[in-house]
C-alpha cells in the first residue's frame, strides 16, 4: 500500500511528461520547436512530433495561401495621366525560421507585420512596373504581363521575409475624382458639341426642305392662278360673244335684259332708298306699258 502511494505521483509525473513532449502538426500549419528562444527544429510534415516538456515551446503558423489587399494607391504612368490602383496578392510563408527572424513574432502578431512590410513592397513594386507603361497599357483589358512584372519584381524583396508571392492582381484601375470629374466635363462637352454639330446639319437641311416645299408651293399656285386666268379669260370671251350675238340679233330685248338685270341688283332688300330724277332712262322699262301693267298686277 505504501509502495503504491509512493509510485503513483511518479506515474502522474511521468505521464504528464510524456503528454506534453507529445505534439500535433496540423496539416494547415508548419510547427516550430523553440528552445529559450533558439530555434531548435521545424515541423512541416504533419502528424505527431516531440519536443523536450517545460524546457522546450511550439510556434505555429499558417502554411495556407494567405491574401493581403494592398491600400489604392495613386500611379503616374509615361503620359503622365494619374490613376488610382487597388490591388491584392495571394502569397505563403515558405520559411517560417526566416519569418520569425524577419517579423520577431509569432502568430496572429507576426502575420500582420509580415502584411504590413509586404504592403509597402507591393506598393512599390506596383508604381515602379506602372510607371514604366502608359496608361492605355494598365486600363487594357490584357493586363497580365504587368501583373506578372509586378509578382517578379516584388518577389526577392518578398523571399527576404520568408514568404513567397504567388501571384499579383489589379482590381480596380480609375482616375483620381478631380481627374474624372475633368474628363466627365471633357466626355460631356464632346457631346454637346457633337449635338450641336447635329441640330445644325439637321436645320439647314430643314432649311432646303422648306425652300424647296416653297418654291413648289409657288409654281404650283402660279400654275394655277395662269390656268384659273386663263380659263377665266375664255369664259369672259364666250360670255361677251354671246352677248354680242344676242344684241346683234335683238338691239331691244338686250336693253330690256340689262335693265332687268340693273333693277335686280338695285332694288334689293336694305335698299330702300334711291335719289334719282324721275325722268331718268333708270325708269325708262318701268314707266313702258309693259312695265306698268306688270307692276299693277
């Protein structure tokens, strides 16, 4: 019983021991074994590993592809036309012992400084490539050579923190607002003017349009009035022929016609008034015999 009580602790002991030498590598990560701070081994295989309890400690870190967005930032390409780029690389740690040297930490800590310093390298590398390169070159929709250039030029200085730059893209590529509310005015003004160019064309061809439409309009009237005098003047020739052939042939009754004719114009109702000497020729067929019979009846 005593020998029992006295082996038990030292199977607690040896047990505990044994568990905390004992650690897994996730296959996610890569484990770093650090002794007072020395790096002693590094762990990329997952599985289990070992490691000397209490006097030896596990730093882990990602061994996935990690993302960085790197801030917009303002370019001037060779025809000097500023442009606004935001960009993003995918990159991995490949040396975590150089890592560690490089960002003096660990974890979450030692990714965001690794962020940080490789944000200013891509920034960088970035106004280096596109300033080499006009500006129709970045807004192209074939814009795979530069980001290449960007990832290789950006690559050595990436190596030196441990970390490799899988690759480089451009999300966004626009003109700064001052510059793209000036080409905004620029678009708009081409614009009108072209509107302008347009509303013009169209009212000088209204113009002929319309002058032609009055020009037809005048022969056709013209046309019309000769026709219409014309026929008007033969009317008035027959007219008089028929005249003259019924005063030829009956002097008396074509005096009797015209003066029917006079007192139907005269004596119309509203006219109910006439100065006149009694004796003129006016009443010459109404004081005949005829003419008084006829108003007796």
């Amino acid at each position: 019983m005593k020998k029992t009580t006295f082996l038990l602790p030292i199977v607690v002991i040896v047990l505990a021991a044994a568990l905390s030498s004992v650690f897994i590598v996730d296959e996610r990560q890569k484990a770093m074994v650090l002794q007072f701070g020395r790096v002693v081994s590094i762990k990329e295989e997952p599985g289990l590993a070992f490691k000397l309890p209490l006097i030896q400690e596990v730093v882990r870190y990602d061994d996935r592809i990690l993302s960085r967005d790197v801030d917009p930032l303002e370019v001037t390409p060779l025809d000097d036309r500023r442009l606004v780029v935001d960009a993003f690389a995918r990159y991995r740690i490949t040396s975590v012992e150089q890592f560690r040297e490089a960002t003096g930490a660990s974890g979450d800590q030692a990714i965001s400084t690794a962020g940080t310093r490789l944000d200013s390298i891509l920034r960088a590398s970035t106004r280096e490539i596109l300033g080499s390169v006009t500006s129709g070159d970045i807004l192209s929709s074939d814009r795979a050579a530069l980001m290449q250039r960007i990832r290789d030029a950006a690559f050595p200085e990436a190596q030196k923190l441990g970390l490799e730059i899988i690759d480089v893209r451009l999300k966004r590529t626009d003109l700064p607002r001052q510059n793209l509310d000036a080409t905004f005015a620029r678009m708009r003004a081409e614009r009108e003017r072209a509107a302008a160019d347009e509303i013009a064309r169209g009212n000088e061809a209204a113009q002929r349009v319309r002058a032609q439409a009055d020009r037809t309009r005048v022969e056709i009237t013209s046309d019309a009035t000769r026709q219409s005098e014309i026929t008007r003047g033969e009317a008035d020739a027959r007219r008089n022929a028929i005249f003259a052939d019924a005063y030829g042939a009956d002097e008396e009754f074509f005096r009797f016609y015209r003066s029917l004719t006079a007192y139907q114009k005269a004596l119309l109702s509203g006219n109910s008034t006439m100065v006149m000497s009694p004796d003129s020729e006016f009443f010459d067929y109404l004081k005949s015999d005829q003419g008084a019979s006829r108003a007796a009846e």
